[in-house]
C-alpha cells in the first residue's frame, strides 16, 4: 500500500516525467504485478517513467531501454534484448525428470557438439547457435523416450549481463581478491599508524593524540572516493582527493574486489605505505630513544 500511496503521490497534476527509485522493495509477487501494471500503464498515456533499480527483473520486465552504471560511470545502454545478445546467444536449460538421468546430457551433448554445463539445481546448460539446435533437441528427446522436467530456450538474463558487463569476480576469484583488498587496508593502515605513534611519543596524551587523529585524519577521510567519485567532486576538492593516499587505498580494494585489479592504485597504495613507514616509524622511534 506505501508503494501505491507513494506513486498515486507522484502523479497529482499529471507529470510528464516520473521518477521511481527502487519501487517494488518489499513487495510480495502479487503486488509487485499490481505495481508493474499502473507502471505500463503510465507509460501507454505518454508519461515517461525513469526507473532507478537494482532488481533487474524490474528493468526486464518494464524498460524499453536500459542504461547500465558502474561506479558513476554508464558502461552500457540499449533495449533489453540488445543487451543480452550483447554478451551472447541462446541458451538451452534443461531439468531432467530425475536428477540422476543421464540420458538427456548425452543428447544435449550430441546436439550441440559439447557437453552441458550442470548446475547445483541438476540443470543441464549450454549455448546453442540458434533455435534449430533447440528443435532438434525436443526431437531427439522426444524420439529416445527420455523425459524431461522443464526445458527452456533463453537468451542470458539482465543479471548475467550485468555480471558480464561490469566484470563482477567469479567465485574461484572472490576470496584472493578479498584477501588481496585486506592486505592492502591493514598495510596502509599500519603504515598510517606510525603517525599517531610519534605524536603520541611528542605529546604524552592520549586525549591529544585522539583530538589531533580526528582533526588531522578527518580531511583524509572526506576528502576522497569514500562517498563519491573524485571526478564529481568540486574543483578543488577534486585536485585534492587525487592526491590524497586515502582516494588510492579505496580505489585499490574497490578494484581487487571487482575483479578489476588497478595496478596504479595499488602502486600508489604502497609507495604512500612506503613513505609513511620510513618517514615517521624512525622519527617515533629516535624521538622514544631521546626520552629514555
């Protein structure tokens, strides 16, 4: 009903444009159909909706066209058909009737001239050229008496293609990356210490080192890629998150995360872990020494 009373909301004095951010989170499938509906709707009286989501069954199943975005970036657009034969053709999906049959892979395989992939739900997978591959394998299955669960011809789903586009890390990728992305926050973080130690040796306070840490790390913070993209931020403040050693940690780890590792954040990453390090550990440890 909120999402309801939200677009009702929206339409008093009959906008040409409407903007929808996510609109069926937390909708059952019976009232997201409802809300996809007065959505159609809108569009057939010549309102032009734009939809913002991440449910991507949304866009599918809504969008004439589709722009794809990146981190900030657009890295995509077209109708939904045009993206999906974008990354490839067909695909045959299969679900024999008994999960231990093995009769349909064999005809899959013969077929196509390669053998399925099998998912975890027992699904057969594999690419085929085009419907006739399709055809003939119903016909061989249906010649050889093999029977069959659900059989699907489809082109890959908006979520493949959005994995495919952006280059998202398999799961084979994920852990290394993670680690990767790890290492590097607890380097720089350890490096970035080194700071606070020889303050702490020069001051003697503990309230004082944590006034200067917030003072002193808190234009490291804001000013960065933390919240935004440095290419959006204001003039100055853009030249400044650039430079900023915070900017390409998150830079680094974002990119090891997604597959994409940056080898100039990472380069950077280390030599300002490199420069903090031999800078100030030898200035806090001479400076501990002249107080013995």
């Amino acid at each position: 009903m909120r999402r309801r009373l939200d677009l009702a909301a929206s339409l008093v004095g009959r906008p040409e444009v409407v903007f929808l951010d996510e609109p069926s989170v937390g909708l059952d499938p019976g009232k997201r159909d409802e809300l996809w509906q007065m959505i159609r709707g809108l569009s057939e009286d010549g309102v032009t909706v734009l939809l913002t989501t991440q449910y991507l069954e949304d866009a599918d199943a809504l969008a004439d066209g589709i722009t794809v975005i990146d981190h900030g970036r657009v890295i995509a657009s077209g109708t939904p058909t045009d993206l999906k034969r974008r990354i490839g053709g067909h695909t045959v999906v299969l679900r024999p009737a008994a999960a231990a049959d093995l009769d349909p892979a064999a005809v899959i395989a013969r077929v196509a001239g390669r053998e399925p992939d099998r998912s975890r739900r027992h699904e057969l997978i594999v690419p085929v050229a085009g419907d006739a591959e399709f055809f003939e394998m119903t016909a061989q299955l249906r010649d050889h008496g093999i029977d069959v669960g659900e059989i699907a011809f489809r082109l890959p789903s908006l979520d493949e293609v959005f994995l495919s586009l952006t280059g998202a890390p398999t799961a084979d990728d994920s852990i290394p990356a993670a680690l990767g992305a790890t290492g590097l926050a607890i380097l720089f973080g350890f490096c970035l210490s080194w700071v606070t130690v020889f303050i702490g040796v020069i001051i003697k306070s503990a309230e004082a080192v944590l006034a200067f840490s917030f003072i002193a790390f808190l234009p490291l913070q804001l000013g960065s890629s933390l919240a935004s993209p440095t290419d959006t931020l204001p003039g100055w403040l853009g030249a400044w998150a650039d430079i900023n050693p915070v900017t390409h940690v998150l830079d680094a780890c974002r990119a090891l995360l997604n597959g994409k590792p940056d080898d100039e954040s990472i380069g950077r990453t280390l030599l300002w872990s490199a420069i903090l390090f031999v800078v100030f550990c030898p200035l806090a440890v001479r400076a501990y020494g002249r107080q013995e």
